[in-house]
C-alpha cells in the first residue's frame, strides 16, 4: 500500500510538489498522470528516499519513508527515468549486484535473477554488456532490476517512454501482470497508457494535485464529438430513452454523458443517435474527458 | 560489510573491464621505472667515486642512496596518478544516473562509500605491488635492508589512501570526471607543500602547517621510519576524506 499524506517537496525558491495527498490500495495499479515538470518524477524520489520531503509524508505499508527508509527500501522496486545502467557489466553480472543490493541471500540469487529474466524476456541478451543492448531490452532489464528481490511496491517513473508501438504493449503487459501480486504506481503523460494498465489515476500539475480518479468514474463517463453543432434536446432525449445514462448534456457538438454503471455496451446508443442523423466524428473515453476537465478547471480558475 | 564488499566488487570489476587501470599501472610503471634507473645510476656513480677517493664501505648505503629518493619521486607520480583512478568513483555514477540505483538501494550510505574506497585502494595496493619488482633487482645485485623498504612501502600505501579519500570527496562533488580529477590534483599538491609554505610563514602557524602537510609525515616513512603519529595522521586523514564525502551526500539531498 501507497500512502502520501499533504507531500510538499521544494528545491531552493522553487515548490516542485504542493501538499499532495493520495493512496494506492494494496495489489493495485496507479497511474500518476500529469504533463511534463508537473512533479511526478519528484513524488516518485520521495516515494523511494532518494529525496526527503520538506512536509507531509509518504508511507509504503504502512512504514515512513522518512522515519525507515531502509525498510522502505527493501520493500520497493524502483525503475528511475533514465534507466540506471552499468554499461561496463553484462545483463547477468548487473542484474546479479542487484540482488545483492538488495541484500537477497546468496545462495537465492542466480535464481531471483533467473526469474526477473524469464519474467521480462531478457534471455536473448543475458550475456551482452548492458551497453551494447537495444532500448528496448534496457528499458526492459530496468524493470528486471526493479523486480529482482520480489518487492511489495513497484515504482515506474515513465516506463515506456521511448519505445516502439510493439515494445510499449509489450512493457504494458509485463506491468499489468503485476496487479494482485504487487502494489504499482507508474507515471506517464499518455492518457490511453493509463486507461489500458490502470486501475486509477492521480493527476497532478505544476506540482498540484488536479483529480483523483478510479477506473469505476471514469469508465461511467463519455464524450462523443459530432461533425456539426447538436440541438439541446437531444440530450434530454437520449437521458430518457437509455435509464442507464444519469446525465446528458450538449456543449455545442459535444455530447456529454454520465452513466450509472461503466456500460459495457455502447451499439445502443450510437445507434440511436445514428438514427437521429447525428454524424459522430469521434469517440473519447472518459479519463481524457475527465482529465481536461481537471486541468482545465484550473486554468479557469487562474484566469 | 557485505554490502560494502558487493560495491566494491562491481567497483573492481568496472576498473578491470576498461582500460583505465591497465593504462594508469603502465604510464606509473613507465615513469617510476624510468626514475629508478636514473636513482640507480646516479647511485651507482657515486659509489664508484666514493671507493676511489678510499671512504669506507658502511658509508655506503643503498637504502639512503637509491630507495630514499627512489619513494620521494614515487610520491611525486601518485599526486598525480590517484586523481585519474579515483576522479570516475562518483562522477561518472551520476552522470550516467545510476547513482539514483545505488541511493535507492536498502544500502547504507557508509557501505556505497567503503566499497568505492575499497575498490580503488586495491587497485592501487595492484599497481604499488608491481613496482616491487624494481627492488627484487636491488635484492638481486646488492643486499638492501628489508625493513626499511616495507615501511616505506606502508608509507606509500597510506598516503596514497589519503589521496584516494581526497579523490573521492572529489568526486562526489560534481559529475564531470575531469573536474573530479583537477580539485583532488590541485587539493593533494596544496596539502603536499603546505611544509613550504609552513617554513617562510609566520612562526606560530609552522608547526601547523607542517603538521597538515602529507610531505612532513611521509618523508620518514621514505626513510624507513615508523612513527605512530604519522600512521594516525594518514588513517585520520582518510577517515576524513570518507566522512566529508558522507556529509556532501548529506547535504545535496536536502539541497
């Protein structure tokens, strides 16, 4: 479990993170979604001890980063931004310091190492020096390395950025197995990387908490974009023609919705709004809906 | 201590899969080599003179007259060998970023450290070793005394783990291996003259200066003298390299 309890975290003049507040149950995965500098990478470093936080404080189970950090330490498995690399070292010898690192017994180590390979497919380039791989592998032995002692957390800072269409499926897959087993919270500024891998979503920018959202809100909501402007009473049509829709609105040619329940089936709808000559451009899932929403609230609110 | 050993080790194995410590042990075995057959010869030609103009043969000392200066000009070649071995220890931890790994790790900060200290203090304990060979050729041809050359080869070894210290802390200042190298250079040849400085400076600071001066505690060590006190100076002086590297680690986090 991730506990972060009114975080604020500053270098020099600057506040890279203001009072942030947010928990990951156990066994689930977060995403932690924001656009660039907006502190994630920093919240990830409190997270792990690399930083101390100026106030508030992080838990992981239950245990103060501040007050145990060792303990903490022992409990997470971190992949960093830049993947951290000995290029002089072959896959095997790199992954092998650490699980020493990590302090895991001897006697356990060539099979912890055994496993994080098979786990994250490195065979083809076990005995390669860690140089001299593709970005893809490294971006892969980033994450062997941080699941090499079996930890209970599991920290992601951007774990796919970089990589081809192909690659990120792949790291997506590997991260997705880890729900149940291990509590993960990851970072990315793609919104569909989130909707696919996540189980919630934290959103912050310039350093703010923005929305805290669970895969349950924004599954309930929709926005489909239309080629021309709708008429208002479509909406109040569509409300009382599907129970499940809670609310509907039209904004110019988007038409909002909030379901009661994440539907699992949208042909009704489409089809009915097919057949009221509404020509649907395009689709948006609710997360981006929901994250606009979030970001953009702000900078109403500044203006 | 494992954990320190686990550094250490990975240390070891960065310094022998590049070329670096293989470069650094031949450009010291190059020029130590060529200031033992220059010591050797001028030896040598003071002995011939010396039996002609009848002195007796116990004036005639090889240790005195070749390992004596012979370990002074080695001191002169580690001032600046060691900042070349130790100037990647840190820097080049962060500015490939792994350093991130390291801090994250459940390892103390003292063990990351240790293990680094280790590591470059056994390359060099390597590259110190190798030029032994040159005496074996004094062994072979002429009949030193033994002891003075093992305290004189403790006294290269603990100066130049008070380089290494100073190296370190060098290091861990700034991510840029030349720099690493140019601070603990310059850091080692000031401490190094301090004694000058110390003799034309004002009466009451001498002692100090001299004191603080790597020179003034290795030149009996050179001579086959073991003083405690300089053995204390050379440990404290380490000690002190490695506490203040711990202090800047310290300090950037909160920074």
């Amino acid at each position: 479990m991730i506990q972060v309890e009114h975080l604020t975290k500053k270098f020099a003049e600057t506040v890279a993170v203001r009072e942030i507040s947010f928990t990951v149950d156990k066994g689930r995965i977060w995403g932690f979604l924001g656009p660039n500098g907006a502190g994630k990478t920093t919240t990830m470093r409190v997270l792990t001890g690399y930083l101390p936080a100026n106030e508030g404080r992080a838990l992981i189970d239950g245990i103060d980063v501040a007050a145990d950090t060792r303990a903490v330490q022992r409990r997470v498995g971190y992949l960093p931004e830049v993947v951290p690399v000995y290029g002089e070292l072959t896959v095997k010898e790199y992954l092998r310091f650490v699980a020493e690192l990590n302090g895991l017994e001897r006697r356990k180590i060539a099979a912890a190492v055994e496993r994080a390979v098979e786990r994250t497919n490195l065979q083809p380039v076990y005995g390669r020096l860690a140089r001299n791989i593709s970005r893809g592998f490294r971006q892969r032995l980033g994450i062997a390395q941080a699941v090499i002692h079996e930890p209970d957390v599991l920290i992601l800072d951007e774990p796919t950025i970089g990589l081809d269409p192909a690659q990120i499926i792949e790291i997506r897959e590997m991260i997705r197995a880890f729900r149940g087993s291990a509590t993960v919270i990851l970072s990315s500024h793609i919104l569909a990387e989130i909707t696919q891998v996540c189980d919630g979503a934290v959103i912050i920018k310039e350093g703010r908490l923005m929305a805290t959202l669970t895969r349950e809100e924004w599954g309930k909501s929709l926005e489909i974009v239309a080629a021309a402007p709708l008429a208002g009473e479509l909406a109040a049509a569509l409300a009382q023609a599907f129970p499940a829709v809670a609310e509907a609105r039209c904004d110019g040619a988007v038409l909002k919705l909030e379901f009661r329940q994440p539907p699992s089936d949208l042909n009704p709808i489409l089809s009915w709004l097919l057949g009221r000559d509404v020509r649907i451009r395009e689709i948006k899932a609710g997360l981006e809906a929901l994250y606009m929403k979030a970001v953009l609230a702000e900078e109403g609110r500044a203006s | 201590m494992r954990s320190a050993w686990t550094i250490a080790k990975k240390e070891l194995k960065a310094y022998l899969y590049s070329p670096v410590a293989y470069v650094l042990a031949a450009f010291f075995l190059l020029v130590s080599g060529f200031f033992f057959y220059n010591i050797l010869a001028w030896a040598n030609e003071q002995t011939v003179r010396m039996m002609q103009q009848g002195y007796p043969a116990e004036y005639l000392d090889i240790n005195q007259m070749l390992f004596q200066p012979f370990f002074g000009n080695l001191a002169i070649v580690l001032i600046f060998l060691l900042p070349l071995l130790t100037m990647r220890l840190f820097a080049d931890e962060k500015k490939t970023r792994t350093e991130e790994l390291l801090l994250t790790s459940p390892v103390r900060l003292g063990a990351i450290i240790a293990g680094k200290y280790l590591a470059a203090l056994i390359v060099y304990a390597g590259i110190l070793l190798l030029t032994a060979t040159y005496s074996l050729f004094a062994f072979a041809y002429g009949n030193p005394d033994p002891a003075p050359l093992l305290t004189a080869y403790l006294g290269l070894f603990l100066l130049g783990a008070a380089f290494i210290a100073v190296g370190l802390l060098a290091s861990a200042l700034t991510e840029n291996q030349v720099i690493a190298a140019g601070v603990s250079f310059s850091a080692i040849l000031l401490i190094w003259v301090l004694s000058w400085v110390g003799e034309g400076g004002p009466g009451a600071w001498r002692p100090v200066l001299a004191y603080l001066s790597f020179f003034s505690h290795f030149k009996n060590m050179a001579g086959g003298v073991i003083d405690t006190q300089d053995v204390v100076y050379f440990l404290t002086f380490s000690f002190l390299g490695l506490y203040l590297t711990r202090a800047v680690f310290e300090f950037r986090k909160w920074r």
